[in-house]
C-alpha cells in the first residue's frame, strides 16, 4: 500500500500544524464560529448532536495493522473507545473535544492518516472497491488512480470552495463494488478496442434530496489525463455549478439541467486546452505510485477447495461462515475474508478499539498487515490462506466478527441518524436492531440470498437508502418518526434507483413490512432469481399490495 | 410553554443548558426553566453574550415538561440531545446469539441453544 | 480596507468607481464590465491604468481580448464560500497571460490566502484584520509541499520526486 514519502509527510503534519493554530484562534475567539467552520469542516470536524465529530479518511479503503492500532489508541484516547465505519470508506469518532481534536490530527498524521477534506465543499475521499488488488475479476488496481487522486485533491487551491462536496469512486472490475454510478464523479477500469486500460468517466451520479445515476461523459479516458480530464470537469462545475440554492448545487443538478452533452461540449473545450499541460501524467509517476501496490509475497499454493468442502460437510457452523463471508482470490490457494460489523443488535459498522487493535492483529498474522474498509460498512482481510481460514474464523467468531451474512438482509447499511447526527430527522440504528434481530437465522437468510437494506436517518441518504433493495428512509411527520420504504435499488454495475413503496411506517411496523416483502419475494421468484431480479420482473405492485394491504395498491 | 435554553459547549461540544448565575450545565434538570417568553428573550439574550465570550454556540430555546422536578424536553431531537444516544453499545444482551455458527467447544453455541430454546417457549 | 501586496500594506494608486454614478474625469480607475463595454474606448484614450472589476457570476472568458490592455483585474468573493475566482484567476494568469495586479477583493479571509496566492492573485484586499502582515506571514509559510501545478511556478511534489 502507499507509504508516505517526505513529500506527504512533511504535508500533513504541517496541515496538522495549522489545523492547532486555527483551533486555537477559535478558542481564544479570534475566529467566530462562521469563519472557524469551513475550516474545521475541511478537517474533517464537525458539531453533531452530543459533541464533535471527527471524520477520518480511510484512502480507498485501505488499512495498515498500524493505522489500525492508531484508530483503536484514537478511539480510547480522545473518545469512548470505539469507532463507526461509514459508507465512504472512512471512519468516525462521535465523542471528540475541540481542544483535543489537533492531538488526535496529530496522532493519526504521523500514522499517515489525515482527515483532510472528510468535509467541506471540496473533493472528499476517493473511495474504491474493496477487494482492490485481490478480485478475481479485476482488470487493474484502481488504487494506484485512487491515490494520484488524493494528492492532487489535497488541499488543491482552485477547488477548494466548490458550489458543494464532491465524491469520486474509482473501480477496476466491471463487478462493480464501488457504486461509482451514484458518484460526482465514478471511474470505471475498462479496455478500448486496441486492448488499452483506461476510464470510462461517469459524471453527476449522486444520491440525497434529487438522487441520479452517473451519465457517461467520456468512453474511455488514457490514464495519464486522468488529472486532467478531471481538472476540466471541476473547473466548469466550479464556475458554473448552482451557489444560489444549498440543495441544488451538486454537480448532478447542473448536468441534468444543462444535458449531458453541453456539459461533456463544455469539459472537452476545456480538456483541449490543458491536456498536455503540466497536469498530464507521466509514466514514471504511475510507475512509481504503482510500485507501491505490488502485491504481497504470496506463497505458491493450491487451491485445496476438496479439502474445505470435505471439512464444510462435518462442520455446519463453518460451512455457514464459508458460504456467507468468503469469497474467491485471484491467487491460487488464496481467499478474501469479510469481517462481519454486523452481528445482529449491535450498531452496524461500530467496532470498539479492543476489536481494533484484535483485526490489527489478525491482520498481521494472516493477511500481511493490511485491511480494508467496505463501503457497506465492514471489514475485509484480502490476502488469507485457505489453509488458514478455518482458525481465522475461530477467532473472529471469538471476537463477533464472523456473522455470515456479507449481502444478506442483516447487513445493513445504516447511518447514525438521529442518535447522533444534527442533521437527522429520524433514529436509524435502532431500525436496523430491531430487523436484523427478527431476521438471524442464518440458514433462512442464506436461502434468501442477496437482499441489501440501507437505512437512512434524513434526506441525505448517508445510509444510501436509494440504492439498497429495500432502502428505508426515516422522515419526520408531524414530530413523529416515521419509516419511509423503496425497493429495487441497487448500486453496481446495474445501478438503479429505489422505487417509493407507499406512506411511511411507524417503527414498530418496519420489521413485519420486510417481513411481508421477503415472503412476497418468495412467493414470485423463479430459480436463480435474487430479489433485485424479481423486482425488476413482477414490479412493485404485488409488494405494494402485499405491506399494504390490496385495496391500497392501485 | 415552559422553556429553557440549549447549546453546545465550545470546547468540548457537549451538550449544557443555561443555568441560575448565567452558568451553563450538563444536566437538564439544572437547567432554568422558564415560562413565559419575555423571560425566555432574556434568556436568549445571556445565551448570546456567552457564545460572544466563546463559551457555548448554537443556543436555541427548546421546549420542555417539567414533572418532579424532572425536565424533559418535548421533542425527540432535544430528548436525544439532553440524555445521551438511545442505543446502547455496551450490553451484553443487546447481541442476539445466532444458532448455528458457532465453532463446537465455543461456550456462546451453549448460550446460543439457550437463547433460542427461551425464544420457541 | 488593506491592500495586502507584496507582504505589505500598501496604498490603493487606483479609485474604484465600479459601483459609482460617474467615472473620474482622469487617473487610474477601476471599472464595472458594464463601465468597460459602455466607455471602452474613451477610458483607453486616458492613457492611465485601467482596471476592471468582475463579480463573481462574470467569467474571464467575457473580457479575454482586452486583458492586455488592462493593468489591474479585482475579483470578487461576495462570500469567501464563492469560490469562482479561484478558476477565473488561474484562466486569467494561465490561459489569457495576465501580467498586471490580480486582486481579490470581497468577503476575503485571511485563512485562505495561501489558496489566493498560488492561484495567482498577488494584492488582497483584506478588510477585517488586526495584523495584516503578521497574518500574511503566517498563511504563506503554512506550507512548504504542494501536490498541483499552478502559474505560481512552485514546484509540485511530484515534480521534486523526478526532478523535473
């Protein structure tokens, strides 16, 4: 994985310098709180309902055992010993102090983590797929673009002050796992006609207020203009994206207000000008940035499938942990291993920092040092021998961390909502409790299958809610909480927006509605067909009818 | 409507309310409780000149029932706010055992059965 | 106000009569776009400095020709959230080859006067500040590594890695 060099470190702790003095200022109230926030925003702080939150960026998704130490001394230190894992890849403390934050900063710098630009109107963390490197499927590591990526991000003088946030998400396998579709800006690994790797380039992709699914803007991009391509979609979303209206200023509203084609005219003039310009890559920077994502020393091995059926065969339990949370390594011998933060009652994506520092070392001994972070809200050790994976999975089942259900209906993507977020209009967490506790019979939802449930707390769908199979929104009706249900989203390759079921449940009623809509499932579905394809075959009516009651659903 | 006045501290972001003698408390029930809204502009008024002074941000009046002595506040939001998260992270029981994936010898597969037995009865 | 140029604090040599009824009769005058496309030729007859003033929804793109004829460009920050002329500046100074006085003026903090800098702005008119200089200082030697080219001539990190 990337190392920083002087260059990056020298970087950082100086950002952590400055971040001390502004904190500082604020506190001896040389800064007022208008001034101090977009400051504090682009370092990733911000007040949340019980204190502030601190934001930390997981770069891709990647993970020394070290940083993860670092998380877990962060999480003891300066907060209530634990941790949440977002659904950008990153991570967040909901406890911290102002006056302590430029510790924290300080501590996480010089474990080359920063939260730079977490928050803010300005490019946030670049998210990618997690088993980069590992997929079986993959063409190329997008992480090596990921990381040309951050830096040119950081703290870039031009695009600082955007019209809003900007997101981008980078895949390498044309499975995609990074829902680049649902991004500012998604970049999708593929091969031109003359066998070439480069990007297609996907734009105005978002979810929130008015979600939308990316539009191609270019086909195939050369990897050396990836800067510069990128610079010329910014550079037009930064002049002529919308600063009248906070709810109409992501770049999405302005390439559908516009057409993709005006936009893609205007990106391309601009491209023209600078693409041989300072800003193209060079082949040794890619060079160097991917030497750094050479893979680990792998051993030669077999793949000793026969032996792991023989030992799924006498032992239930780790068949079940087989089938839910283990997938195939490019490698021969080799497996990815999902660690599941999604035991049933407990918080999705919380992990306290004795866990922390547990992965770290699980990480170290069976995964070369490194673990990653899933934007559905888990961890995943890519590189675990087969011969290894019957005692790793003793040791999270020691730990909770090997319930297996990885796309399975109990594991839920879910914001902090209300318990925790000034911008929530409803609890989320609670939600998911109370459905992932009346659905852990794993064998049921094996048999079920994929079936992805994303809850978000307000309008601003951190928990994705448009892009989940079943997506639950909480609203607030009248002081009260209500639960507001789509089907059908989805955010790979086939991304798709989830379809509004009808008028908002109360809490009490959300488990049985999903419930209702499982048995619905499979009632209609055909062999084969997970839910998302029965959905898109018999429609919403028969779920409408079926949480709703018939008479309600014409 | 009784009312009193909510911020966050600055140094720390957590949540006081405003107090006698102009202090600022973490427990709502400390809290100054007023009742009608001349006294609760007073109040704002105070809560101000302590944001001025780099104490508190964000004060906002809310409103509140009070019952023995007990002050809670009307809506959820400033509920949440006052008496901390709804979930728990720390109980044991909060976790549901789950059959059938535990490792044989593993104590929580006894737990496990244990749970599920009590769940069919 | 305080003109912040060259890590001083120096005097205004032009009269802003952007958003004035009349422009002065002679010297150094800033003017609104609509000023310029109305007195264009009477104001380079003058034969003193001409600057113009551009709100933050006029792109630089609308007055490219004339940039060399102009001795100061002021762009605004009606709110330091508007970010606009962070790309108008680079345009001017990269793309139209600007070489006169590129002011920021407006809702300009001191905290982002390093980004002001390096997109190419060399006079800020900072109207809120205790210290000027002292702050000017400090925001200018926050950092010493950055990761994007710019017409500032600071050389990128990756440009010191290949020693280019």
């Amino acid at each position: 994985m990337y190392r920083y060099d002087e260059f990056d470190a020298k970087f950082v702790a100086e950002r952590a310098a400055q971040f001390r003095r502004q904190v500082k200022r604020r506190l001896a109230g040389e800064l007022t709180e208008d001034q101090f926030r977009p400051l504090r925003l682009m370092n990733g702080l911000y007040l949340q309902l019980h204190a502030y939150m601190l934001r930390v960026n997981v770069p891709y998704g990647t993970l020394s055992s070290k940083q993860m130490r670092t998380f877990a001394h962060v999480a003891r230190t300066y907060d209530k010993g634990f941790g949440h894992f977002t659904t950008r890849q990153n991570i967040q403390y909901n406890w911290i102090k102002l006056e302590e934050a430029p510790d924290a900063v300080k501590d996480l710098a010089s474990s080359e983590i920063t939260s730079i630009q977490s928050s803010g109107n300005c490019v946030r963390n670049i998210t990618s797929d997690q088993y980069a490197g590992c997929a079986k499927d993959e063409l190329a590591d997008p992480r090596i673009y990921c990381e040309l990526l951050r830096q040119y991000s950081f703290l870039h003088p031009e695009f600082s002050y955007l019209p809003r946030k900007f997101k981008i998400a980078v895949t390498g396998s044309p499975n995609d796992r990074a829902a680049v579709a649902v991004h500012d800006i998604g970049l999708r690994m593929h091969k031109n006609e003359q066998g070439e790797i480069g990007f297609e380039v996907l734009v105005g992709g978002g979810l929130g207020r008015t979600p939308y699914i990316g539009q191609t803007i270019r086909k195939w991009l050369h990897p050396s203009h990836l800067l510069t391509y990128v610079e010329a979609i910014l550079r037009v979303y930064n002049m002529l994206g919308r600063r009248d209206n906070i709810h109409k200023a992501r770049i999405k509203i302005i390439v559908n207000q516009m057409g993709i084609d005006k936009y893609r005219e205007l990106v391309d003039k601009e491209f023209e000008l600078t693409k041989n310009g300072q800003l193209k890559v060079p082949d040794e920077e890619i060079a160097r940035i991917k030497a750094y994502f050479a893979p680990p020393k792998y051993e030669t091995l077999k793949d000793i499938g026969p032996e792991l059926d023989a030992r799924r065969k006498t032992d239930r339990a780790f068949d079940r942990w087989m089938r839910g949370n283990v997938v195939e390594h490019k490698v021969p011998g080799y497996a990815i291993v999902t660690v599941s933060l999604k035991a049933p009652g407990r918080v999705p994506g919380d992990i306290t920092a004795d866990k922390m520092d547990a992965v770290a070392d699980l990480a170290d001994r069976y995964s070369f040092g490194e673990i990653r972070v899933s934007h559905r809200q888990n961890l995943v050790l890519t590189d675990v021998k087969q011969g290894d994976l019957e005692q790793l999975w003793r040791e999270l089942f020691a730990l909770e961390l090997a319930t297996p259900n990885l796309g399975l209906l109990s594991d839920i993507i879910c914001c902090p909502g209300l318990d925790y977020c000034a911008l929530a209009n409803a609890r989320a967490i609670p939600i998911a409790q109370d459905i992932s506790r009346a659905f852990s019979d794993i064998d049921e939802l094996q048999r079920i299958g994929n079936f992805t449930i994303n809850i978000s707390g307000c309008m601003n769908a951190c928990g994705h809610h448009h892009v989940g199979h079943i997506g639950i929104l909480g609203v607030d009706k009248r002081g009260e909480e209500f639960f507001q249900l789509t089907l059908g989203g989805s955010s790979d390759q086939n991304a798709s927006l989830g379809d509004r079921l009808g008028p908002g449940l109360p809490q009490a009623e959300v488990p049985g509605a999903i419930r209702k809509i499982v048995d619905t499932y499979l009632e209609h579905s055909e062999p084969g067909e997970r839910f998302i394809d029965t959905y898109r075959r018999v429609g919403i009516e028969p779920f409408k009818a079926s949480v709703y009651g018939a008479e309600t659903a014409h | 409507m009784p009312q009193m006045i909510i911020a966050n501290r600055l140094v720390d972001g957590r949540v006081v309310f405003l107090a006698p003698e102009e202090r600022w408390d973490t427990a709502i029930d400390h809290g100054s409780v007023v009742d009608d809204d001349a006294e609760a502009q007073q109040l704002l008024e105070v809560a101000k000149q302590a944001v001025a002074r780099c104490l508190v941000i964000d004060p906002i009046l809310i409103q509140v029932k009070v019952e023995n002595g007990k002050v809670r506040p009307t809506e959820i939001r400033e509920v949440i706010r006052a008496f901390g998260p709804t979930v728990r992270t720390d109980m044991e029981d909060v976790a549901v055992p789950i059959v059938g994936i535990a490792p044989e010898g593993d104590r929580r597969a006894e737990g496990a059965a244990r749970v599920n037995r009590n769940a069919k009865e | 106000m305080s003109l912040l140029k060259g890590g001083k604090v120096v005097a205004d040599t032009f009269v802003d009569a952007s958003a004035a009824e009349a422009i002065p009769e002679a010297g150094a005058v800033i003017v609104s776009l609509e000023q310029w496309q109305k007195h264009r030729d009477a104001l380079l007859a003058r034969g003193t400095p001409i600057g113009l003033r551009l709100h933050s929804d006029q792109s630089p793109e609308l007055i490219a020709d004339d940039v060399p004829k102009l001795a100061l460009i002021a762009l605004e920050f009606p709110k330091f959230r508007d970010g606009r002329a962070y790309s108008y500046a680079r345009l001017l100074r990269e793309r139209y080859g600007f070489k006169g006085e590129l002011r920021a003026v407006g809702d300009v903090l001191l905290e982002q006067l390093f980004f002001m800098l390096r997109v190419g702005f060399d006079a800020l008119d900072v109207q809120q500040s205790p210290d000027p200089v002292a702050a000017f200082q400090t925001a200018i030697s926050d950092f010493s590594v950055w990761y994007q080219p710019t017409a500032d001539g600071r050389p990128t990190a990756m440009q010191l890695r290949h020693h280019r």
